[in-house]
C-alpha cells in the first residue's frame, strides 16, 4: 500500500464528511485520568493543584497515524467553590495538524452530605493546519491551499456528581458545529457534537486493594453508540493494574505506579479487534499527574478517579 493512500485513508477515518461520519475530538483509553479533557465541571474537583501530561500514539506502524498530546492544569480557587483549568490538545493525522486551546469554569456545590454537584463550561479555540504536499492530488488543476491556523472558537459545557468513591458526568466539550477546511467539496469537513456521558465506583475489597470499574458512552450524530468499560485494582494506594474494552474497537490494558505522594505515572496499550489490526500493531499510551496538595481539602483519603 502506498504511503500517500494511506495517509488519505486516515484522513478521511478521523473527519466527518458528507459520507462519512467518525470520531473527531481526541481519543485517549485512560480518559478516567483526566476527565476535564471532556467535562469541564470536573476542573478542580480533585482539591489539588493537577497537572496532568498525556501522548498516545495510535496504530502504530501505520504511516500517519493519529498521535495526539495533551496538557492540562486545574485546581480549585481556594476559600471558593469555584474551580478552573486550563488545557491544549494537538492532534496530528496524515497531512493534518489540529491544535485546541481550552479554559473551563466549574462551581460546585454540596448536594448532600456525601455528594457534591459540579456545573463547568469550557472556552476553546482550534487552530487547523493541513498540508495538501503530503497527500496525492490526482486533479492538481483544481488547485488546493495548504490550511495555516485556520481558527474556530467553540464553547461547551457539564455536570459531574461525585462523593469519595463514586461519579456520574454528562457533557458536551465541543457545542458548535460547523464546516472547516477549504472551499473545495473534497477537503471539507463538518464539525459535530460530541455527548458524553461517564459513571464510575470505587470498591474496597479490603484495606490494600480497591476496585473501579468505569463506563464511558460516547454519542455522535450518525455514528454507532460508543460504549467503554474498564475495571481497575489498585493495590496499596501505589499500583495500578486494569484492562478496558471498547465495544467493536479495541482492548487495552493499563498499569500505573503512585512514585510518591505528587507523582503518578502510567502506561496502557491498546490492541484492535477489527481487521484494522492487519495493519498495525497497536497503540501506546503513557501519562504522568503530578499534584500539589491543598491542606484544605474536604476528601482525605486519596482519589482514585
């Protein structure tokens, strides 16, 4: 297979077309991690000042596949039930570089005497890059400008129920839709809503090992129900093993180690069970969460989510 029809191949998979509808926000396995990438009400929930640094690279062996990075900060305003947090996404595939810049806003509130009630909104800005060298153009009378930072703002919005040991989000990061690209039909593409919805419970099955088991459900116009669910040990508050499903996609597993009190680290990898897994040879994902602690938080057992 040639190396330009494969890049031509990925493009078309990760955009929305007239024809074709697929996932377009970043993909990451161990989302859990991180929620605010996708729910902005969770900024500031964890009490502490968190930074948190992701990169997956996906399909690898494939020639331009998706590799995707991320970095947030979030943290509560202290004395205040606010929270914020501020993250960038780059999202690279084939000839196509996407660049997203966010800010999100959360309040929350006591919803009872376990439960507390966050609302957040996010504000972002996306700066797409395309460079039409990299793919074969058949009709190269047409004519096709390379895309240089072609900007669209978007807002979105979520909910997020949580206590020491259990959440519930719904969210949806990206509100806006709207068509990107050039003028021509072939490098046009539709931006569309994505609906989240996250539950997750932490299980002590004894005083070393806890158990937490997570659904994620991932909703886009004219494209299947995605479905996720993981479930992960976590074994004297320092290492983490588990494994996840994603229904018709892929399987993956994770470990992750609690270096000291500020440092988590983790690792998943990621194997197709479609026939894409023909041509790859799966994908890696690797993350690191450093923490500042905050003497006044509220939970005083350490959060697994």
């Amino acid at each position: 297979m040639k190396r330009d029809f494969k890049l031509i191949v990925l493009f078309i998979l990760n955009i929305s077309t007239v024809s074709v509808f697929a996932q377009q926000e970043a993909n990451f396995s161990q989302y859990m991690y991180n929620s605010s990438i996708i729910n902005p009400a969770y900024s500031g929930s964890r009490e502490d000042l968190t930074i948190y640094g992701q990169f997956r690279s996906q399909w690898v062996g494939m020639e331009g596949a998706p590799q995707t990075a991320s970095l947030t900060v979030h943290s509560p305003f202290t004395y205040s039930k606010l929270g914020y947090g501020v993250s960038i996404i780059s999202d690279k595939l084939g000839a196509m570089n996407d660049n997203t810049v966010a800010v999100d806003l959360s309040y929350t509130i006591d919803f009872d005497s376990d439960y507390k009630l966050a609302f957040g909104v996010k504000v972002s800005g996306s700066f797409l890059n395309v460079d039409y060298n990299k793919l074969t153009i058949y009709d190269e009378t047409e004519g096709t400008d390379n895309l240089k930072n072609q900007f669209n703002p978007n807002v979105g919005a979520g909910l997020y129920l949580y206590s020491e040991q259990t959440y519930f989000g719904i969210s949806v990061p990206y509100m806006l839709e709207y068509d990107r690209g050039n003028d021509q039909l072939y490098a046009t593409m539709k931006r569309t809503m994505h609906f989240y919805g996250t539950f997750g419970h932490v299980f002590d099955l004894s005083r070393e090992i806890k158990f937490k088991p997570t659904l994620l459900t991932k909703v886009i116009q004219g494209a299947p129900l995605q479905v996720d669910l993981s479930a992960n040990f976590l074994f004297s508050e320092r290492f983490t093993v588990g494994a996840s499903y994603q229904f018709d996609s892929s399987v993956s597993a994770l470990v992750g180690f609690q270096i000291s009190e500020q440092f988590f680290v983790g690792y998943s990898y990621d194997s197709n069970v479609t026939k894409l897994a023909h041509y790859n040879s799966g994908s890696h994902e690797v993350f690191l969460r450093f923490e500042l602690f905050n003497k006044y938080k509220r939970f005083t057992t350490p959060r697994f989510f």
